[in-house]
C-alpha cells in the first residue's frame, strides 16, 4: 500500500514539474507569430508584390505566370493591325516569346541618316499609338541600323543615331497619348540584324525601328 502511494505522489510530483515546458511551448509560439507580424510591417512593399502576383494569378490577370487572357488579347489586336491598310503598308509584324515586334522600316519612316519622322508615316504612327493605347502592356522601342559605319556630323556612330530614332518614336508615342509609365527606349546599331548585311536588300530590313509589345 505505502509502495502505490509512493508511486502515485512521484507521478503527481513528475506531471506538476513539466507543466512548464507547455507555457514555453506557447510562448515560443507567440514570439514567433509577433516575428512574422514585424517582419511584414517591416517590408511592406514586398508583402503587397506577393499579395499582388497570388491575386493576378486567381483573377486570370497580371499574375506571375502568363495566361490565356493575355495571349487573346495580344492575338486580337495584332489581328486589328493586319488589317489596317495604311499600317500593313509600312511595317512588318513578328512573334517573339515574350510578345510581338511591329517594325517600322527607315525606308518607310526616316530620312537616311536622320530621325525625323516622314509626313507620309505620322498616319501610320498615330494609328499604332492608338491601337496600343488602351492596351496595358509595356513597349520597348529600338533602333537598330545596317552594319555601315555613319557619315553624318551630328551623330558620330550608329548606336547615337538608332538610339535617337528609338527616342524619336518613343516621344511621338507619348504625345498621342500613351503612358510614359509602359514605354522604354534602347538604341542597338548594327548588332541585331534581322538579315545579311552583305546585301543592300538585307541592310535595308536591318534599317529599321522595332515597337515591341510585351504580354509579361
């Protein structure tokens, strides 16, 4: 009898003692959770990208992955391009990964060795700023040159004058009302042709300014 009441105190004795590992185990707990909280204050803006990328991605909009509702919309409108006469006239359409690239040959829209715009091609301009206008992908403008050393005293070489083309078109764009937020010019010479320079037909498709329009 004395031996089962001795055991049963130190059972009693052994359940009081490790009581505190549970008020430890909430604790840690708790210290945790106040960890988490401060860090999100702390970091804000990151905490709103990510809430931002899972609401794209449930939504079907801007997401972290592209989606079907972006590849119809780009679809859509390189289909009201096509057949717009006055555009098709004068530029060329391709498809990249990322989006697609409407080119604008020198031929078509600049005097060789020059930025300004032709009469001729302000209409086609004005019709593809207001195609992209309502539209909220980004759009980088290039200039891109043949691979033909420049002979002009007020652009020393290649990457000055397709640089300055790219700005060019990018200024126009944003007076006919696209937002400077999407828009990004970069000037790359003669170093992307899209055919041999080793022709004059092949340089005169290297002449040219790329508006290209990203789906992400």
């Amino acid at each position: 009898m004395i031996s089962r009441q001795k055991k049963t105190s130190q059972e009693n004795e052994n359940q009081n003692r490790d009581r505190w590992m549970i008020s430890y185990a909430d604790l840690l707990t708790l210290l945790l959770g106040l960890f988490i909280v401060m860090y999100a204050a702390s970091d804000k803006n990151r905490a709103k990208l990510v809430v931002e990328s899972f609401s794209g991605q449930n939504q079907g909009g801007n997401g972290i992955l592209p989606n079907q509702d972006s590849k119809d919309d780009d679809d859509k409108f390189q289909k009201s391009l096509m057949e717009n006469p006055v555009l098709m006239k004068k530029i060329k359409i391709r498809k990249i990964e990322r989006g697609f690239v409407v080119s604008l040959n020198e031929t078509g829209f600049f005097a060789p060795g020059d930025i300004k715009i032709n009469q001729q091609a302000k209409k086609a301009i004005e019709v593809l700023a207001k195609s992209l206008k309502n539209s909220k992908a980004k759009i980088r403008v290039e200039g891109h040159t043949d691979s033909l050393p420049i002979s002009n005293a007020r652009y020393p070489s290649n990457w000055e004058l397709s640089t300055a083309r790219a700005s060019a078109v990018l200024i126009k764009f944003v007076e006919l009302g696209i937002s400077p937020e999407r828009l990004s010019a970069a000037g790359y010479g003669g170093f992307q042709p899209v055919a041999s320079n080793e022709t004059y037909e092949g340089r005169m498709q290297n002449r040219r300014v790329d508006v290209v329009v990203l789906n992400r």
